[in-house]
C-alpha cells in the first residue's frame, strides 16, 4: 500500500514538474526586428505585435502566438525560379492579347509586404494564390486595352504604372493583408521568330526616323542660333550708327546755333566769314587776292599764309572780287 502512494506521488511530481515546464517554456515568446506577430487567446486574434523583443503570454493553449516576416517578399508571374537558379517558363500565364488584336508573352515580378497578420492568416486560404490570380487579371486587362507597341516599346513604365494602381485596388479588395511596393515587367515578347524579326524591323526604322528627325532638329537649332546672332549684330551696328548720326546731328545743331548766336551780333563779318570758309572748302588750293572793281590791284591780302617758298606765288587770272 506505502508501495502504491509513493508511485503515485511520484507519478503527480512529474506531471506537475512537466506541466510547469510546459508553462514556464511556453509564457514567454521573442519578436525579432524583421519579424511581426499575432496573438490568439482561445483561437481568437488580437492586435498585431510588431515591437521587437521579450514579450508575455498565457501558457498553451490559452494563447498561442503565430509570427510573420515583415520583409519585401517577391512573386514571379509568368516564370519560376527554381532552387537550383534555373528558370521554368509558365507560358500558359504569359500569353495575352493587345488590344490591337496582336499575341504577346509578358511576365512581371511583383513586390508586397504583410502588413495585417490577422487578415493574412485567417481572411483565406491561400493569399499568395489570391495576389498571383489578381496580378495575372490587372496585366491581362491592362494589356489588353494597350498597343503592341507600347507594350514592347516606349510605353512599359505607364503599363507598369497602371498594373500597379488596378492591382491595388484588387487586393485591397479582397483584404487579405497584402499592400504592393512595386510591379516590373520582366519581358514582353511575341510568340514566334518571324513575327519578332519582323517588329524588329519596324523598330529599327522606327529608331532611324527618330535619328533623322533629332539630327534635322539640330540642325534647324543650329541654324536659328546663327540667325539670331547675325540679326543681333546688325540690330548693334544700326542702334549704333543711329546713335552717331544723333549724336553729329546734335553737333550741327550747335554749331548752327553758336554760328547763328555770332550772325545776329555782326551780320556782315559773319557773311564774310562765312564767304571766306566756303571758298576754302571749294577751292582749298587756290590763292585768293582782294580786288577793287575797276580791276586795279589795291592791297595784296591772302587768305591763307603764303607757303614757305623761294619763289612767291604767282598771280592767278581767276582773281575774286569782294565787294
């Protein structure tokens, strides 16, 4: 009998040594940085824990504790990266219509984040399915109301743009705890090797025309710039010879006046003087002598000094009378 109570004490020493354990193990949990948790009292999820560090709870299984990464996570739409760094084309995703009616394959990468645990562990099944199903619908639709050449082409960073923005709202709608960071388009190519060379070529003409037109545009630059600064030189050289012609203009008007300021003083000295300069701008070699009318020489008066000579000048026979 004293056999049985010590194995059955020593069968409720271990039992409670084990259920402390599992107590003692199970209270406390860790969040690390890049981590964020969600915390179930009897199944049911309370706020989000994103703090790191030691954090409390009730023993299992009156609260049990799931944790989250919060890193970028990527998905491949189109394709599959293998463990082993190969590819695995998935073309039965990436083949779409245009919406000019042309067959194109596309695949993206999409980048997104957890950013409700709750509605990510319980609001479905499978919310990764749920984000590859609505990337597929936003490129698909977003591709189909766009042209094969913007989507080969010049107009991959408004498709993407756009594929962002619908895929967005989608998963905002089906709230599954997901927010997008960014979509890429990877590659948009056509179906076969004949239709590609043949776009190729468009591309490269395409590539040509713009060449020209941007060498033309140069050009047409270039030739402006040089009109621009002939016209602005001859615009300086007309304000300038403007401004000199004012400027003798002016001159001449006081000269005029100070000439006629002397006038109105002595008129006749004035007239004289005026005779005697414009004679010597007529005939600036000729020597000038004063005569009486009767052609009787009276006085020798030259106008200008003799010039220095051995033999005096001679006297001309177009002599001027001065009355």
């Amino acid at each position: 009998m004293i056999s049985m109570r010590r194995i059955y004490a020593a069968v409720g020493i271990a039992a409670l040594v084990i259920v402390l354990g599992l107590a003692a193990t199970t209270t406390w949990f860790t969040v690390d940085e890049s981590e964020q948790a969600v915390m179930l009292t009897f199944g049911e999820a309370g706020a989000p824990i994103t703090e790191p560090g030691l954090h409390f709870k009730m023993p299992w299984p009156i609260q049990i504790v799931e944790t989250l990464s919060k890193e970028t996570f990527s998905l491949t739409f189109g394709y599959e990266q293998l463990e082993d760094g190969t590819i695995r084309e998935q073309p039965q995703d990436t083949k779409m219509i245009t919406g000019d009616e042309n067959i194109v394959l596309a695949d993206m990468v999409v980048q997104w984040k957890i950013t409700d645990p709750e509605r990510f562990l319980y609001n479905s099944q499978d919310p990764v399915q749920i984000l590859y199903n609505s990337t597929s619908a936003s490129l698909r639709s977003i591709i189909g109301s766009s042209k094969i050449d913007d989507a080969l082409t010049s107009g991959k960073a408004e498709i993407e743009a756009e594929v962002r923005e619908l895929l967005t709202e989608l998963v905002a709608k089906y709230d599954v705890g997901i927010s997008i960071s960014a979509v890429k388009l990877q590659d948009v190519e056509l179906p076969n090797e004949e239709v590609r060379k043949a776009f190729t070529n468009v591309t490269d003409a395409r590539e040509m025309m713009n060449t020209k037109i941007n060498e033309a545009k140069k050009y047409r630059n270039k030739a402006i710039n040089e009109a621009e600064g002939e016209k602005d030189a001859l615009i300086s050289k007309a304000e300038g010879d403007k401004t000199a012609r004012i400027e003798a203009a002016r001159g001449d008007v006081a000269k005029f006046n100070a000439l006629y300021a002397e006038y109105v003083k002595s008129p006749d000295i004035t007239k004289q003087r005026l005779v005697i300069e414009t004679l010597e701008q007529v005939l600036p070699g000729a020597e000038i002598y004063i005569m009486n009318d009767d052609g009787s020489t009276l006085k020798y008066f030259p106008i200008r000094p003799l010039e220095k000579s051995e033999t005096p000048p001679a006297v001309k026979e177009g002599s001027v009378n001065n009355e």
